[in-house]
C-alpha cells in the first residue's frame, strides 16, 4: 500500500491506493477486488505511488500518483471516465458542490458539478501546496516551504498567513487539525505547531 493518508469506505466497498501506482476497490464482505485501475501514465518515469486518499465526488473516484494528472473513474467499474490536465500537490477536497485542490504551480484549482476545472486562486504559494482543510469557515493551506495560509473560502483571498515555521530541513507539513480556535500542524521533524485563532 502506498503512503497516501486514508483508504476511502465507500457503501460495501474500500478502495486503495497502491505503490505501484494501482487503485484498487475491494469489496468489504468478502475481500475480493471488484476493480482495478492504473492510474499511472504509461510514460511516467516518476515514483508511481497514489499520493492522497481516494476522494468519491459526482459519482466518481478522483485520484492521481505522484506528479501525475488528475483522473476520474466510474465507482461501478473504475473504468476512466475523465483526465483533467492539472498536476495535483495536495490532498482533494470536497466543498459547496466543488472538487477542490492544488495544483505544482501552486495555484487553488476547483472543479465543478459538470466536472470544468478553474483557477480558484491563482499562485496562492511559490512552492508546492501540501494540504487543505476546512477550518471554521475557511481554508488552512500549507505549503512545502512551511508557510500557512488562512483562507477566505468564497472570494478568496488572504486572511492571515504565518511565514517560514521551522528551518531548511523541516519545511513539509501535515495533518492539519483544526478544532475550536485553534489549529495544530506536524513538521518532518516531529515539531508540533499549535496555533490560536479568533473565528474570520
């Protein structure tokens, strides 16, 4: 299995991401597959790894492997139903009727009902967005440089931002966990940010 953040449960059936670059839905009663996809392009010569977890949008499971395009498949048979010419750098979140994520560029994509993909906001980061979640009313967006973005979820634009936490050799973060006023964030070095916040 490949180091994306979740399997994704979805009626009788968990469906996974694999190292090799493999989805795969397995059905819960009995364990047997139901269907498998590579989600990897044949050409790549990158690590083929499913990087987040498998995310059930417009009847569909939206997926991507490491520097890879984002894709869509049928939850019947997970046959590929849609590419979208974006190269996702976070995990995919499902907000007010959208797909959202970012893209390597560092811009906020979000795709619509009829599966139409837009610039949310456009070069939000200069490095690769590592993750977003919904907190209070907004987004808390990370990136691999270590800055933290708070984000307006409808206009958008910046609320606050927190530059640089930590040094050269911690600048990824993850498991953003917001509750009440405050959001917590862990850098590769095992540090833990805890941050306070008033509601936006």
């Amino acid at each position: 299995v490949s180091q994306s953040r979740y399997s994704l449960v979805l009626g009788k059936n968990v469906i996974v991401g694999f190292a090799d670059g493999y989805v795969i839905s397995f059905r819960l009663e009995d364990g047997n597959i139901q269907w498998e996809s590579k989600v990897t392009e044949a050409e790549s010569r990158h690590f083929q790894d499913i990087v987040p977890t498998p995310t059930y949008f417009e009847g569909r499971i939206w997926i991507y492997s490491y520097q890879g395009y984002l894709k869509a498949y049928k939850l019947e048979n997970g046959s590929l139903e849609k590419t979208i010419l974006e190269k996702p750098s976070s995990n995919l979140v499902v907000h007010n009727g959208k797909l959202i994520f970012a893209n390597i560029l560092g811009d906020i994509i979000s795709i619509d009902s009829k599966l139409n993909a837009s610039v949310h906001f456009k070069k939000l980061s200069s490095s690769s967005i590592y993750q977003i979640q919904m907190w209070q009313r907004n987004f808390v967006i990370n990136d691999h440089h270590g800055n933290v973005y708070w984000i307006n979820q409808d206009l958008p634009n910046i609320l606050d931002k927190t530059f640089y936490l930590g040094h050269s050799y911690s600048t990824v973060f993850g498991s953003i966990v917001g509750a009440n006023r405050y959001v917590t964030l862990i850098s590769s070095r095992n540090r833990l940010y805890l941050f306070q916040k008033d509601v936006f």
